[in-house]
C-alpha cells in the first residue's frame, strides 16, 4: 500500500485525510479484467470505479465536487 504522488488526488471528503490510495483489483464484472478505484487510507471510503488509474482519479475528485451540492 502506498500514496500515489504522480497523481492528483483531493482530500477525502469524509474525513480529511490527504493520504488517498489506488488499487487496482481484478472485479471480472462489465467485462472488463480489471478496474482502478480511489480510497481513503484513513476511514475507507471509496471513489467510483475507474477504467485505468487516472480515470479513477478524475471520478475520485469530480464526486467530491459533486455531491457537495447534488442530488442525482
Ligand atoms: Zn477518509
């Protein structure tokens, strides 16, 4: 586990923590291999699912930008 500094990643919107992690896991759904997703080292929310890295990231700080303000 680690920080991905060649990122851009917002602070987690729940708790504060700029510490926020990327994995990579094998999900076998919507056929793809494999998807990115954001989450908080810290409380452990998670962002939405990603097709590679820097899309994870891109959904990771749209949501925060979101759902201050939104209800869909
Ligand atoms: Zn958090």
């Amino acid at each position: 586990m680690g920080v991905y500094e060649g990122f851009n990643l917002k602070p987690c919107p729940f708790c504060g923590n700029a510490e926020i992690i990327l994995s990579i896991t094998d999900c076998g759904d919507n056929g793809r291999d494999s998807a990115d997703i954001a989450i908080c080292g810290d409380c452990g929310a998670v962002g939405p699912w990603g097709n590679d890295e820097q899309h994870a990231v891109d959904l990771w700080n749209n949501r925060i930008v979101r759902s201050s303000h939104e209800h869909k």
